[in-house]
C-alpha cells in the first residue's frame, strides 16, 4: 500500500510539474504577445511622426531654397516695396481711389 502511495504522489507531482510548465509558458507567450502589438503601435505611430518631420523638413529646404532665388526677391519688392520694371505700364483704377 504504501508503495502505491508513492507512485500515486509521484505521478501527482509529475502532472502537477508539467501543468504549471504549460500554464507558465501560455502566459509568458500571451504577455509577450502584447507586448509586441504595443510595441508594434509604437512603431507605426513613430513612423508617422518620423514620415511628418521628413515631409516640414523637406518643404523648409524648399522655401529657403526660394528665399535665395531671384523670384522671391522680385516678389518682395513688387509686394512690399510696389516696384516695378522700368518696361511695364501701371494702370490705376481712378474710379475706386476716392472711396
């Protein structure tokens, strides 16, 4: 009798070593899981912020690009400044100046 106590504790703890094996490596694999969708969110969401810094950058390049060219120094002066080439006529609309 007390043989077969024995094996039957044996037994026991042998299913018992084995189930919390199991259990343990479910819930590692499920955390883990998790942890890579989050991981993955965060990924894309700074992939995008990464993509919009690219796409500021690229249009600041643009603009101090236009700042240094000819035109815009012509569009400043024609705007702020009301210059004009000495080959074009000015028309002024004498009808809307009294108002």
């Amino acid at each position: 009798m007390e043989e077969k106590k024995r094996s039957r504790f044996k037994w026991l703890l042998y299913v018992t070593f084995w189930v919390a094996l199991v259990v343990s490596f479910g819930w590692l694999a499920v955390a883990q899981a998790s942890q890579y969708g989050t991981l993955q969110n965060d990924l894309a969401r700074i992939q995008a912020e990464t993509q919009r810094a690219e796409d500021a950058h690229e249009l600041l390049q643009r603009q101090i690009a236009f700042i240094g060219s000819d035109a815009y120094i012509e569009q400043q002066a024609r705007e702020r400044l009301g210059l004009v080439k000495p080959t074009e006529i000015i028309f002024i609309n004498i009808a809307h100046q009294g108002r």
